[in-house]
C-alpha cells in the first residue's frame, strides 16, 4: 500500500511539474526576466515534453481507479484471487464438451460482488434453442459456483452462427 502511495505522489508530481514546465515556457516573459532558453526551438521541444508528460500523468491517474478483471473470494483464512483467465479457460473446457458448440469465445465482467458473463459462440443443433441456451446458462453458473464459489448474476449467451443437423432432409426414413 505504501508503494502505491509513493507512485501516485511521484505522478501526481509528473502531472505538476508538467503543468509547470508548459506555463513557464508559454509565458515565460511575464514569470522570468532572464531566460537562457529563450530560442523557439528549444521553447517548442519543452513544450512537447512537457505536454507529453501532462498526457501520460492524467492516463496513469486514470488507470489507478479502474477495476481490475480478477475475482477475490473472502475466506475465514484469507483472500482468494482467480484470475479472469482461469474463469474463462474453464468456461470454454465446460463448453468444448459438448459437441453441438463451436467457436466459443467468452467475455466477464464485475458488478460489485457480482459477476456477468457474456458468450459468444456458434451453435449445431435440431433442439429447442431457447432450451439449449438456458441450459447453458444454468449449467455454467452452476458450476461456477460450486467449483469456484463465484455468484454469476448473469449469463448472456449470443448465438453467432447456427446451423441445423441435417440428419433426415428429404423426409424418408431409413427403413425404406
């Protein structure tokens, strides 16, 4: 926490002196009377710089208030992080067993203590598609929360491409 503490002074420091360096520059003859540096390309070089360093502080700010993707588990004994990469590399092994789902690509997300996931995928099936995806639906939460102790609050399941089995087109049967 200390460490965190110091970098963020240290940019807050970059993101002043920055401040400084592009004021004093641009007007450099109303704060100081003699400026050895006074050649436009030498003004124009710090001005850069300095405008460099004011962009790359207010990025870095920035960062230090977004969420990370990891998933924290609070125990008795402590505080357990999964990746968001474990998630979604066991979603696809949970998805890839099933040999009607293809091309499996899967996105999560946080909501407080709650997490959200969204799959894409493509789909071969002569089923009830409804009932297929909310059997996925029901089935990774499921699993989820027993193998890892995560509550999903939602599963969000977009079918990109879906094609029908084609076991029995013209109609005949295989008596005949």
């Amino acid at each position: 926490m200390i460490n965190k503490f110091l970098f963020f002074l240290g940019w807050v420091g970059i993101f002043i002196l920055s401040i400084t360096g592009i004021v004093c520059t641009v007007m450099s003859n109303v704060i100081v009377k003699f400026n050895p540096l006074d050649s436009i390309k030498t003004n124009v070089v710090i001005v850069v710089v300095c405008v460099a360093y004011f962009l790359l502080s207010i990025l870095k700010l920035c960062s230090l208030f977004e969420k990370t993707g990891d998933y924290e588990i609070k125990t008795e004994n402590g505080k357990v992080t999964i990746s968001a990469n474990s998630v979604i590399s066991f979603i696809k092994e949970l998805l890839s067993k099933d040999r009607e789902i293809n091309n499996i690509k899967v996105i999560t997300g946080k909501k407080g203590r709650k997490f959200t996931i969204k799959i894409k995928l493509d789909m071969l099936t002569d089923g009830n598609i409804a009932d297929k995806t909310n059997s996925i639906q029901e089935m990774i939460k499921q699993r989820l929360s027993e193998k890892m102790g995560l509550e999903v609050e939602k599963v969000e399941v977009q079918i990109s491409k879906i094609s029908l089995k084609s076991d029995n087109i013209s109609g005949t049967s295989a008596e005949e």
